[in-house]
C-alpha cells in the first residue's frame, strides 16, 4: 500500500523527498566521520601508515638537550626566559609546545604555545574539542643545568589529518547525496526512455507491443494514455480493415451471386426466344423472367446500400417465411438446370409451416448450389434434389455427379463461401461430402412452427 501511494507521487514530490532523505543521510555520515576523526587517525597509526608523534624519541633529545640550560626561577625573569628561548625552540613548532614548572612549587617558570592553536580554524572552532585535534600530552621530570624541573608537553600533530579528512569527508558525502539523486534521476529517465521507445515502435507501425506500466505519477500517466492510444488506434485500424475486407467481400459475394439471376435469366430468354415453350410455358417462363428482374434489382441495391454505409459485415434480415416458399424457390432451380439439360429427380414435400429466413438470401444460396452444378455437374447423371422436414429441421440434400474433364475447382470458391456465410446468418448447418465423383451438399434450418409432410 505504501508502494502504491508513492508510486502515485508526483515528480516534484519524489524529488524533494529524495533530495531531503539523501541531505540527511549525508550530513549524518559527515557527522558520524568527523566525530571519529582521531579514530580514523589512531587506525592509520596502527596500520603504520604514519607517525603522529615519536614520544620516545622527543623525551630522550629533551634530556640530552636540557642539561645545557637553566631555568628561570619566574617567569617574570626576562634575561632568564630569554636565555631558555633556543630549547623551547628546538622543541616547540606549529603544532607542538611545551610549559616548564617548578617540581617542588608547581610554578609555571616558561613555555612556547604551538602557533596551529592561534589559527582560526582550529583556535575558534577546534580548539575547545582535544578529542577533534587529537593533542597528545603528559608530563615528564626533566634534569636541567639548575635542577630538576616538571617539563609539560601537548602536540597537535594528529591536526595535520584534520585538513584532508575534512576534504575526504566532504566529497564522500557529496558522492552519496549526488548518488542518491543521479540514481532517481536515472530511473526516471529510464522510464522517460521507455516511453520514448514505445513511441518509437508505434510510428513505425508496431501497435501490437504494449506500452510499459511507469507507475503513477506524470510519466506512467503519459504511459497509460499512450497505451490506451496504442489499443484505440490498433482497434481502429483492425476494425477499418476489416471493414474494407467486409465490404469488399460483400461486394464481389453479391457481384458473384448476380451472375446466377442474370444466367437463368438468360437461359428463360432464349428458350421463348427459340418459340420451344407452349403458350402455358411462355406465361410461366415470363413470370420467372419479372422474378429475375426482381432478384437483381434487389441484389444491387442491397450491394449499393451496404457499399455507401460502409457496414462491417452483411446482416440478414430474419423474418417468418412459409416453407412453401422455399420449396418454390427449390423448384424453379430444378427446372431452370433441366433447361440447361440436366436429369433432375426432385422429391419435395408438401409443407404447411414458417421459418426464420431472408427471402433475398434464401434464393442467393440456392441460385449458388446450382450456379455450381451447372458449372461442375456432369449432364450424364442424374441430379438428385430431396427437401422434406425431419425432427423440427428443414432438411435440404442435393446430389450430382462431377465432370470428369472439369479443369479444376473454383479458384476463390467465392459461392461456396457465401452460400457458408448466409447459412451461418439464419442459424443453419451446411455439410458437404465428395465421394467417388459423388458431390452431396446438406443444409438444414430450424422451423419454428407446425409442419405436415
């Protein structure tokens, strides 16, 4: 839950939090570091890496050295102090000193403060913190020309370190403040990044790889809406393609359906045209003839109407049809393929009920199954067409025989994937079966109402 509400942060916010937090952790590790100063020294000291102060070495000369000297019996006695002055001299520098006192009285007789106490840094601000400066001091009893005096000795050495180690202290803790904010800023060019390469991907037309989450703040809002983008623009391009696929199959679905119309058409035509139909024909052939016309005009301006709306798929529209009605439709198929000189054996059944259908559609796909059988049908055999109700179904079976010098199948088998669509739309089944030169096809629809047979 806390992830999730910094994640929610925004920029602004992440970055002062963090400038704070790494601000406290580095002034608390110069703190840490600069109160163990003489730890860090004692610690190079030890590793023998260097040498503060030689005790041993700076009593034994200060013995040898003393009993050439005298002290002063005060420390008002300036011919006294002065002659003393080349000793304290030779055992006093910037960061070292020494104080002389009586053994018996305990009286300070003379001595030479270390000049590193009178600079500002360590005079003001170190100069009260021993433990800081690291003095080193003691006291020793000294054999001088004039007696045995109390020689007090304090170094600052170790102060030498306190420069560099400052040096050292400050630009490690600047390095973790600075570590601290690169590495946000790292991570938030990082995802900037991200962002950038998802932009990349979807101008050169990849809007299948997604976006990837940033959080919440202002670059995972910008990575979410991008994402979003991402799937409305590849929804929209899928779904415009589709549509022009649709419309384009629609059309050369219809256009191909066209041609049965007009070939039946055709085939009417020239039988009255030729006078081989009585006058009882002549009347029957011409009311076929309107009906053609009628199929066609309704053929195009369905395509018409669909091709200006831009619909993504054709739709049927299912209303209550008799079964008489595709019966009829069955039988001037029949007889417009006995026209064309093929043997048809037609077994219909008489029928009293409805079904859900699109009359346009219902005579698309028969005018397809035997717009088929005119094309790959041998003339030689029989055409069998049974229609008969079964069991709450509209059976439909049809048989032919295929020629045996057919070059080959339709090339786009654009009739059978019509006639496959359109039965789809009224909730129909379709089978075929091809077995030794036999060709069956299978439909059935539902019938909602009561049938005879």
């Amino acid at each position: 839950m806390i992830r999730n509400a910094a994640g929610r942060l925004k920029i602004r916010t992440k970055m002062l939090i963090t400038i704070f937090v790494m601000a406290v952790i580095s002034l608390s590790l110069f703190r840490f570091l600069w109160v163990h100063q003489a730890d860090a020294a004692e610690l190079l000291e030890k590793a023998g890496l260097v040498t503060w102060f030689n005790l041993d070495r700076y009593i034994g000369e200060m013995e040898r050295a003393a009993r050439d000297y005298t002290v002063p019996d005060s420390e008002d006695d300036g011919d006294a102090v002065k002659a003393i002055e080349p000793f304290l001299e030779q055992f006093t520098d910037e960061y070292t000193g020494i104080s002389i006192y009586g053994r018996d009285d305990g009286l300070y007789r003379c001595g030479k403060a270390p000049v590193i106490l009178n600079q500002f840094l360590f005079g003001s601000i170190l100069s009260n913190s021993q433990l800081i400066l690291g003095e080193i001091q003691g006291d020793y009893p000294i054999e001088f020309a004039n007696g045995t005096y109390d020689v007090v000795y304090y170094s600052y050495t170790r102060s030498r370190f306190t420069y560099p180690y400052l040096a050292v202290s400050v630009i490690l803790c600047v390095s973790v403040f600075l570590s601290g904010v690169l590495v946000f800023v790292g991570r938030m060019l990082k995802r900037v990044t991200s962002v950038k390469d998802a932009i990349v991907r979807m101008a050169t037309g990849d809007l299948l790889s997604p976006v990837p989450p940033c959080g919440g703040d202002e670059i995972g809002v910008v990575a979410s809406e991008l994402d979003t983008l991402r799937e409305t623009l590849e929804e929209n391009i899928r779904r415009e393609n589709e549509s022009r696929q649709a419309n384009r199959d629609l059309i050369t679905a219809v256009s191909h359906d066209l041609r049965t119309p007009l070939t039946v058409l055709n085939g009417y035509l020239e039988v009255l045209k030729l006078k081989r139909a009585n006058a009882e024909q002549r009347e029957l052939y011409i009311d076929r003839c309107l009906k053609k016309t009628g199929e066609i005009k309704a053929l195009t301006d369905r395509m018409f109407e669909y091709a200006q709306v831009y619909e993504v798929d054709e739709s049927a529209e299912l209303v209550p049809i008799p079964l008489q009605a595709v019966g009829e439709c069955v039988r001037e198929n029949c007889d417009f393929i006995r026209i064309a000189g093929f043997k048809v054996s037609e077994e219909i059944s008489h029928m009293d009920g409805l079904m859900y259908g699109d009359e346009i559609m219902i005579r698309r796909i028969f005018s397809n199954l035997f717009s088929n059988i005119l094309k790959y049908g041998d003339k030689k055999e029989e055409v069998t067409v049974h229609l008969y109700p079964e069991r709450g179904k509209l059976r439909i079976k049809i048989t032919n025989s295929i020629k045996q010098d057919v070059s080959g199948e339709e090339s786009s088998r654009i009739g059978l994937r019509s006639v496959k669509r359109m039965i789809q739309m009224h909730h129909g089944e379709l089978y075929t079966f091809v077995e030794t030169n036999i060709y069956t096809v299978q439909i059935a629809f539902d019938i909602f109402h009561k049938y005879s047979g």
